[in-house]
C-alpha cells in the first residue's frame, strides 16, 4: 500500500482550492458592492420622502386655514352687504355656520357699541339675552357645549386677562391705524380653559369700524389632525408660531402640554433657532431631547405664518439596510455550503473509487486474486470515468481468477487420474491371478450342480404323482356338493309355500275383526234401544212395569253382547300377532336358505377350478423334467468355456505391466504444471465453483 | 224418583226420566255460527228441527269430546229459552259425552243436600248418595224455561 498523499494534493484538497476559493471571493464582492449601493440609494430616497411629505402636511395646513379665513371674509361680507344690524339673520347664520363646519370650535360677531343703534331695543324675539353685551350691544358667542342641546351654546363675548385684547381691540387699531381690513390669525391662548387660535376680520360700515366676525378653531382639533399626519409618515410633527409651539405629535420628556408652550423654554430651543423660518429644508443633527442622531424637516405654512418641523431618527434608515446586508450575507454563505459540499461529495466518491482500483491493480500485480471487490463495484450507482475503471479493475480480477482457477483444477484432476491409473494397473495384475484359482472354484462347482438336478428330477416325479391323487379326490367332492345344492332349493321353495299360508291367515283374521266391530255397533244400538224402552215404561206408571223389567233384561244382554264382542276381538289382535311374527320368521328363514345354496355353489365353482389347476400341473411338471435334462448339457458347456478364460487371463497380465509404466510417466507431468500455477492464491468459494466444472478446466 | 244417569267430566248427574222424550247416537248438525259457547246448532231429529244444547259447556264448562258414546237426551219444555210464543212446547236436545242408563234415586233422604239455588244456581238441583258415590239433579226446567239464569251464563269458553 502507497503511503497517503498530503491533503493539498488530493482529488478532494485540489477541487476545494480551485472550486471554493475563487466562488468565496465573487459572492464576497457582489455583497459588498450591493450594500453600499443600497445604502446610498435608500438613504437618498427616504430624504427626498421625507421633504415631500413634509411640504405636503404644510401645504395641507395651510389650506385648511386658508379655509377658514375664507369663511371669516364671507361672513365679514354679509354683514356689510346688508345684514348688519339684522341681528336675528345675523343670529341664525352664526348658528348655520356652527352646524355646517365642523373644525370649528366657536363662531362670534361683535358690534361696536349703538353700531346698528338697535341697543336700546333689548332681548326681542330671536334674539335672546344671551346674544348682548353690555348696555343692550349685540354681541354673541356661538360656542360648541357637548352638555347643552344640540351641543351648540349662545353666550355674550367676554375680554379675557391674557388675550391682549386680540380678537377685538387688535383689529380695531390696526383698521383705524392702517385701514387694514385683512384677515387676522392671532396666536394660540387660553380662552376660558380651551385653548385656541382665533381668524378675525373688521366690519367696515361706510369707512368706519362697525365690529369684528371671527372664528375659533381649537388646538385639539389641530393636535389631532397633526398625530394623523404623523402616524402616516412615520415621524414626529411639531408645530410653531410665533416663537411658541402650536401642537406637537409628540409630547417631549418633561414637558407634557407642549402646546402654547414657549420654544425658547422647551429642550428642542437649539433647532427652532437654527432652522430657517423660509422654505423646506432638511438638515441631520443631534436631538438635543434623546441625544439622537435625526433628520429634522422644515416648512413654512404661508397663511398664519406658521412653520412645521418634522424629526425622524436616522436609525430607521439604517435598520432597513442592516436587514438587507443580512439577508445578502446569508444568501451567500448558504451558496458557498452548497457549492462547497456538492464538490466535496464529488471528490469523496471519485477518489474512493480511484482508491479501490488502485488496490486491486496491486494486490493483482502481487498474484493475489482471492479477493472479491464486485459487491463495493455494484454498490457504485455513478456512472462516469472513474466508476468504468473500478468496473474494469473487477472484471479483470473475476477472468484471471477464473482462468488460474480453471488451470489449477485441470492440473488436480489430471494428477489424480495417473495416481489412480498406477493404482488400477497394479490391481489388474492381482486380478488376473486371482482369475486363474477362481477358474478352478467354478469348475468344481459346476460339476456339484449337475449332481444336485439330477435329485431334483427325482423329487419332481414325486410331486406329480401326489398332484394326481389329489384331482381325483376334487371330482368326487364336486358330485356330492351338487346333491346338497339341489336339497337346498327344495327346501327354500317349502319355505315359501309356508308363509304364503300364514298371509292367507292374516286376511282371514282382518275379516274377522270386521265382523266383530259389526257386532259391537248392534250392541250398541240394542243398549239404546233398552234405555229408550226403559224410558217410555216409565212414562207408561204401572202398565209399564213390566216392560221397564223386560228392556233392563235387553240392555244386559247387550252389555253382554259388548263384551264378548270385545273378547273376541283381543283374541283375534293375538293371533294376527302370532302369524305376523310367523311370517316374518319364514321370510328371514327363507333368505338364511338361500344363501346356503348360494355358498354350496360357489364350493362347488371352486372345486372345479382346482380340479383344472390339478391337470395344469401335470402339464407343467412335464416340463420341469425336460428343463433339468437339459441343464445337464448345459453344465458340461461351462465346464470348456471357463477352461479358454483362464488361457485368456495369462495373456493380459503381460499388457497390464505396460500400462504401469505409462501412468508413471503423466503423473510426473502433472507434478510440473501444479508448481507454475501455485503462486496465484484463489478466494474459496471460487476454487469450488472451478472444480465443479470441468469443461472449462479442459479448455 | 226414576232418572236417567249422565256422568260428565267424572261427575254424575240425573236428568228426570218423565222430562225425556228418547236418547239418540250424535248426528251431524247445521253450525249456530255467532251466538254462545253452549249452543250448538240444530239438528234434524226425526224429521223435526231441534235446537241442540251442550250440556257439558253449562255444568263443567267443558265441550262434549265427539267419542262414539255421545248421546242426545231429547226433552220436551214448556215455554222454553227458544219459544216465540208463549204456551208453546217444543223440544229440545241435550248434548252429553254417555248416558249410563236408567236408576231410581230418592233426593229425599236424609243425608241429600238441596242444591245451589241460593247461590244463585238455580239449575244444580239436589244432591244424593247412593252406592255408587254422589249423583246431582239437574233441573232442565229451570235450566231453560225462560228463567235469566241460562242467559247469565257464559257465552265463551275462555270466561
């Protein structure tokens, strides 16, 4: 056996090195440039989602209180157009407006003082006590109340300690300042516990400040609107006016009502200063609140001057790409196991094939071919170069061991037939020695059989005389036996004629017992008779006495009649037993009868037959007779003919010596060819396959 | 009195000699089809049509076995169970398995019993002893003249 080669040097170490490595370093390649590209392409996406969206929750806010300013001109507009001073009109489109707009959270008018000069006229009807303010003036706040009926509320306005006087005197002085008459949004406050923003605009009466309409709309309705925002983008929404925050998606640690709470108190302060109040712009820092790093959005709403900041955390980018880097980096480390394993189950089999031949070329070249390697060949189910060597290799080993087999069984054989020729050439000396004495044994045994035929022609003339004796005897017992045959038939015809006569009696005795019942039935009727006799003397008193003793003498006699009648019935029954049983017994007798004559017949068959065999006999011993004259002759024929073998036996014991020498020859010729085959040794069960057969060890 | 004796199911009974008219052999009858156990059909006795009554069914509840002894005691009643008309006399035939023959027996004697009719009976008449056991008069009369007491009887062999 070869020594191992070095792992780097085989089929398996040469297939790894050439196949894997280079398949490693590609897939290692791809996945690197993929994740780089992924990364660059998402993050540019996501910031370009991030300012569109951002523009689209401005642009939406913005709409929505371009909205209501529109509402606030309209009503402006009504009251100049001539409903000012209507104040039941004025009333009832203020309540319209309530129930048709629901973002809004309150709807008011308020009139200078005497504006309409309808002061003085008081609470009329459609316009309740509610709707005035001081001195009679008009003055209504329509206000939403989930407690009052139909959840809409009429209250007079009121001034408020921290409104600075916004929703009225602002306006007012900054018509009669700049004629001015714009719609005016006013900073979030606190109205009586709600917090709200407020859109007022001037009623202008003939150039002069008549009073405001106005609109409230509270920062929870906003708030709400923003967490939907949020909630849709992924990312929190704060909102900012004025150096103060509007609402917030969000609340921020430690500061639960960020609403209307001032930026430059709140830890987010550092953004607010640093981002533009103008456009929309993106910038990537460090959240002051969490210590995150994020992107922070901004955007301007025109209407109201407010702004809008978006955060979201930078993280949420890279979450996406990590999971993206870890299914490409599985992908391929589950690639290169596949590839590694398929080569490294290829190279296995191929190199234990190559193995396998490698050792049965050896052990061949090294004369040994006892074993087997066609179970491991058939195991092999692949079909390619080295699985044909293997096949090979074994069907090498299989024909060389059959051909040294073949000769080596030829050689045995021919080894034995020369010790056995020897053996039989000695033998056949003896033999014929032998022959010579036996020769002379025969003789004198030939000439004791013709002495014993001669006593057994006597013993036959016997036999035939007693044979004779016997026949004769036959014939006289054959005449009796057909005197009792005849004896017999009389016999079973009187028996015959017996039970013929008892049927006879048997219907005699059937009559009989017709008669008898006949007999009983006059009885009978004879007993009637009497009891109806009996009867009538009754009915006669004393003339009929006497007859009444004359019918009891009747019905006695007919009792009397009844009971023999019924003796002679009883004896009958016993005499038809009687003959029945008689019948019977001369039937069986009758047929034991016959059977005896048909045994006498058959003796008598017998007999006959006996008589034949006797004559056959005779015959035969005849024959018997001529046989043993003949075999006299015979004897003395054997006597000459065993004299010319024993001349024969001398002649051959010459040519046997010659055959002798012969065998001793081949035997040294079959020693030679044992010794040229003995180096190959032969599995077992191959040497006895060979030996059975013989004519491929002759070829 | 002079009576004619008429043992049925073991028992003997006496039916009065002057009631009987004569004792027949059974002879084959027309059926009554639909109507009580005990009645059996009519017969033509003598050229006569004569209602026939099993008197085993009334006094043992067992029908009469159709055996060559069975007789029919033929009476004549006055106004009997079967009369249209009253005053009318006519026969009528009792069925019974034998009739033995005919005896004079005395009821009166001291050692006789007077019958069931406070029981409700008023068919089983007297009872008296003679040298052959116990022998009961039957009163026919009373059996089947018009009396409710034949009509209370049972009319189905399972009652």
């Amino acid at each position: 056996m070869a020594a191992r080669l070095a792992f780097h040097r085989s089929l398996l170490g040469r297939s790894m090195l050439y196949g894997v490595v280079p398949a490693v370093l590609v897939v290692l390649a791809v996945v690197t440039l993929n994740g780089v590209r992924a990364w660059t392409n998402l993050e540019a996406s996501l910031k370009r989602d991030l300012l569109s969206a951002t523009e689209l929750a401005a642009a939406e806010i913005d709409i929505r209180n371009e909205k209501t300013v529109r509402l606030v001109e309209f009503m402006a507009f009504a009251q100049e157009s001539g409903q000012f001073g209507r104040r039941a009109e004025s009333l009832a489109m203020l309540e319209r407006i309530m129930r048709e707009s629901p973002d809004v959270y309150a709807a008011y008018i308020g009139y200078e003082p005497n504006a309409d000069g309808n002061d003085a006229q008081g609470a009329v009807m459609g316009v309740p006590e509610e709707a005035l303010g001081e001195g009679g003036r008009f003055y209504p706040y329509f206000k939403r109340d989930p407690k009052a009926i139909g959840g809409i509320r009429v209250e007079p306005l009121q001034e408020v300690d921290d409104d600075e006087g916004l929703w009225y005197r602002v306006p007012k002085e900054r018509f009669e300042r700049s004629r001015v008459r714009d719609a005016v949004i006013t900073k979030p406050y606190s109205y009586f516990g709600t917090d709200i923003i407020e859109t007022v605009v001037p009623i202008v009466m003939e150039g002069r400040f008549a009073g405001i309409v106005g609109l409230d709309v509270a920062l929870t309705d906003v708030q709400a609107r923003l967490s939907q925002i949020a909630r849709e983008l992924g990312a929190d929404i704060f909102l900012e006016t004025r150096g103060r925050f509007l609402a917030a998606s969000t609340d921020i640690e430690g500061e639960p009502a960020l609403r209307t709470t001032d930026i430059a108190l709140s830890p987010l302060r550092p953004i607010f200063e640093e981002t533009p109040t103008q456009g929309v712009r993106l910038d990537e820092r460090v959240d002051p609140n969490s210590g995150e790093s994020c992107y922070f959005v901004s955007a301007t709403v025109p209407t109201g001057n407010w702004r809008i900041v978006v955060r979201k955390p930078t993280s949420a980018v890279l979450g996406q790409l990590s999971g993206l880097f870890i299914a490409n980096m599985l992908t391929a480390i589950a690639g290169i196991i596949i590839i590694v394993s398929l080569l490294a189950a290829l190279s296995i089999g191929m190199s234990r094939r190559v193995q396998l031949a490698k050792e049965t070329a050896e052990r061949i070249a090294s004369g040994d071919l006892a074993s087997d390697i066609t179970a491991e060949v058939a195991a092999v189910k692949v079909q390619d170069e080295s699985a044909d060597l293997l096949r090979a290799m074994a069907r090498m080993n299989g024909d060389l061991a059959t051909i040294v087999e073949s000769v080596r069984a030829a050689s045995l054989r021919l080894s034995a037939t020369s010790v056995e020729l020897a053996a039989n050439s000695r033998q056949q000396e003896t033999t014929v020695n032998a022959f010579g004495a036996s020769t002379a044994q025969i003789a004198a045994a030939i000439r004791e059989i013709s002495a014993t035929g001669a006593e057994l022609l006597r013993a036959v003339e016997h036999v035939e005389e007693g044979a004779r004796r016997t026949a004769t005897s036959a014939t006289a017992s054959r005449a009796s036996l057909d005197g009792m045959a005849k004896t017999l038939t009389r016999l079973d015809e009187a028996a015959g004629d017996i039970g013929g006569r008892l049927r006879v009696i048997a219907e005699k005795a059937s009559s009989i017992t017709v008669v008898v019942e006949t007999i009983a039935k006059v009885a009978e009727q004879t007993n009637l008779l009497s009891v109806n006799a009996a009867i009538e003397a009754e009915k006669a008193g004393e003339a009929g006495l006497g007859f009444l003793v004359v019918s009891r003498e009747i019905r006695r006699l007919a009792d009397q009649t009844a009971m023999a009648s019924l003796d002679i019935e009883r004896i009958v029954r016993q005499m038809q037993d009687a003959v029945s049983t008689g019948v019977t017994e001369m039937d069986r007798f009758a047929v034991e009868m016959r059977s005896g004559t048909a045994s006498a017949q058959r003796v008598t068959t017998d007999l006959a037959a006996i008589i034949d065999d006797m004559d056959a006999a005779a015959v035969g011993f005849a024959e018997v007779e001529r046989g043993m004259s003949a075999q006299g002759i015979g004897v003395t024929q054997i006597e000459s003919a065993v004299r010319q073998v024993a001349d024969g036996a001398r002649q051959s014991s010459v040519s046997v010596a010659e055959f002798g020498r012969v065998a001793d020859e081949l035997a040294h010729a079959t020693a030679v060819l044992q010794d040229a085959v003995a180096r190959f040794h032969l599995s077992t069960s191959m040497g006895r396959d060979s030996a059975s057969d013989s004519n491929c060890g002759a070829r | 009195m002079q009576v004619l004796l008429v043992p049925i199911a073991g028992h003997r009974y006496a039916l009065d000699a002057r009631e009987v008219v004569e004792v027949l052999p059974m002879v084959e009858y027309r059926k009554a089809g639909t109507g009580p156990a005990w009645l059996l059909g009519l017969a033509n006795l003598r050229g006569k049509l004569t209602p026939l009554v099993d008197l085993s069914i009334i006094v043992e509840r067992t029908p009469t076995a159709r055996t060559l002894g069975a007789r029919i005691v033929v009476l004549r009643l006055e106004n009997d169970l079967f009369a249209v008309r009253p005053d009318e006399s006519r026969c009528i035939g009792l069925v019974v398995p034998e009739v033995t023959r005919l005896a004079q027996v005395d009821f009166d004697q001291e050692s006789s019993h007077e019958g069931f009719a406070f029981f409700g009976a008023p068919h089983l008449g007297p009872t008296a002893l003679d040298h052959e056991g116990m022998v009961q008069l039957l009163r026919c009369r009373r059996l089947l003249e018009g009396d409710d007491a034949l009509r209370e009887l049972p009319t189905r062999m399972d009652v």
